[in-house]
C-alpha cells in the first residue's frame, strides 16, 4: 500500500498486524517493516497523529539499530528527520542527520551517500547554513540521478527530487533568480511524472516556495489548487493544511 501511494488504507492494516503480531516477531525484521511503514503513513497522514506516528517511526528505528540493519536505520532516520522539521526542531533535525550521515562508515554505496547529502542539505537549509547546505544537494546529484521506485516508496518520497526543491530555494536566496524559477519548475514538473502524491506535494510546496518569494501570483494560485487536489485525493492533511495557510498569503498579497 505504501508503495503504491494509498497511506491512507495502510494504517488500518499495519495497526491491525502490530496487535496481532506474535511474540517471535517483536524485534525482527517484520516489525522494523511494520512500525516503519506505519510511522510514515501517519506523518504524511496527520503529521503524526499525536504521538502515534513518532512512536512507531522510533520504535522501528530502535530495532534497526539491535538488528544492526545499518540501510533501514538511514531510511527511517530520513523519514524521522522530516517529521522533526514539521513541529519545527530543527536543532534536533540536524542533529538526527548527523547521525544519518554516521552509519556512511557503514554503508559504502552511491545510494546512500546520495540519500545522506539530501537529508544533510535540507537540515542544514532550514537552520539557515544555504551555502552548505548547497554543497551536500551538489554532492546529492552527483552520487545520484534520482531515487528508484523502491528507494522512494521506503522513505515515502524522492530524496533526488527533495534535493532539488533545495537548489532551487537556495539558488533564490543567493540571488539567482532566473535560474531558481527555472529549477522550480523542472522540479515539479519531475514529481508530477513520478506519479508518487507524497513527492509531488513536497515538490509544489518547497520547490513552490519561490513563488511566493517572486510575488508571483498566478503560478502560487496554481501550486495551491494542485497541492488541495493532490492532497484532498490521497487524504494528505498536513499538505491541505499548508494549501489553507498559501491561500491567505495569497489573500494578503492581493489586499
């Protein structure tokens, strides 16, 4: 289910699979898939659901870590990092990336390298270090082309696609302008093709983001209808949330 981008019919069965999970299964493999793909759901669901979604995602990062499964740690830490940037810690963001980027001594593919600078560049973008954050997406796109179906469907959206929203932000805010509208729009228009709902409402509303700086109103109209179509589709809250807050900044902008 989470593959095939319908979060909102995997939690019922991932809840209903963790109360009927049998002893032998508590700390396996199984129950780092599980808790994981349950986490996940949830943070794009609800953004957490309270506490439900958090819990799951740390349980699940807990037992990757007695497993020493070094590959699904990483993608849970990806996931985990994303949910701390959304309640806003992002000290505490950062300080999960770094441990991301530790378990590279363990982890020697360009995968994961490229999954690591992704992450890296985006905690490091929102504690306001663009100019680093910069070099880890550069580093980001040479490791990598972009995320495989599989690769995406396990951290739930296209950390390529995520560095990209970040170039064209950071391109912005070095003064590039052109240039960053440019990036913004291959971006999006990269996530929509991907047909994954998660990676194309990161992309609307991050890589979007320049709309907003740029004042330009048309096209921020047009990102909000297709964030609340997207969203409302695949029952996404937290993205209906902020299609609600561009829209009265849309709303302000006009008077």
């Amino acid at each position: 289910l989470v593959r095939l981008s319908q979060l909102a019919e995997c939690p019922r069965w991932a809840l209903a699979a963790v109360a009927r999970m049998p002893p032998s299964f508590v700390g396996s493999h199984f129950e780092v898939r599980l808790q994981g793909a349950l986490g996940q759901c949830l943070m794009f669901l609800t953004g957490g659901n309270g506490d439900e979604g958090a819990a799951a995602v740390r349980r699940s990062i807990e037992v990757a870590q007695q497993l020493r499964d070094f590959r699904s740690t990483l993608h849970l830490l990806n996931g985990y990092v994303v949910l701390l940037h959304r309640y806003g810690r992002y000290a505490d963001a950062l300080s999960m990336a770094r441990k991301a980027q530790a378990l590279l001594s363990e982890l020697h593919d360009p995968e994961s390298q490229a999954i690591v600078d992704s992450l890296m560049g985006v905690a490091l973008h929102l504690v306001g270090e663009v100019n680093e954050a910069l070099r880890h997406w550069q580093r980001c796109f040479a490791h990598s082309s972009g995320a495989s179906s599989s690769t995406t469907s396990k951290l739930g959206f296209d950390f390529h696609n995520r560095a990209q929203c970040g170039l064209a932000r950071s391109l912005w805010l070095t003064g590039h302008y052109s240039r960053a509208i440019a990036v913004a729009e291959e971006t999006i228009a990269k996530a929509r093709d991907c047909g994954h709902a998660v990676t194309y409402c990161i992309a609307l509303i991050w890589a979007g983001s320049v709309y907003v700086w740029a004042r330009d109103i048309e096209r921020l109209e047009d990102v909000v209808d297709r964030v609340e179509r997207t969203a409302r589709q695949h029952s996404l809250v937290p993205y209906l949330n902020v299609a609600s807050i561009t829209r009265g900044q849309l709303l302000i902008s006009k008077g």
